[in-house]
C-alpha cells in the first residue's frame, strides 16, 4: 500500500514487530519484517487516541522516514 505524502510523493507501508518499546521514556525499536537496520520507533508516531504505547513482539505497520540519528518508524500503527 502506498501512503500519500506531498503532491506526486508516496512513501510505502512497511510492517515489523516491535523488538522493545519503553513506556517510561516513550521510545523503542521496530524490527522490519523485510529486514535491514531495525528502526527508532517515538510515542508521537504512534496512530490512535489514548495512551500512545506498544509492546514488545507486536505487528505494526508503518512507514520509513529519516530522522536525527538515523531510520526511524513513522506513522506506526498496530496490526
């Protein structure tokens, strides 16, 4: 699935699982599934209302953006 982004740009919808995820400090790593570097996963990138959170060995889909340090999770949603 494709994810529109600016007029005529679109990022694609990858999935992983979340290798660990803390709740106190709002951060964690996702695992693609398609392999490669695993990816900075932040609260603030978590889909959905409530408390934004996720928990280790869970499915997500999300999309590959660039952060400061590197790949990072954007756009993650539970699956």
């Amino acid at each position: 699935m494709l994810f529109p982004v600016h007029q005529g740009l679109t990022l694609k919808i990858e999935t992983g699982v979340v290798k660990w995820f803390n709740n106190d400090k709002g951060f964690g790593f996702i695992m693609p599934e398609l392999g490669g570097k695993d990816l900075f996963a932040h609260y603030s990138e978590i889909q959905g209302d409530g408390h934004k959170s996720l928990e280790e060995n869970q499915r997500v889909s999300f999309v590959v953006g660039q952060g400061q340090k590197g790949p990072t999770a954007m756009k993650i949603t539970v699956i």
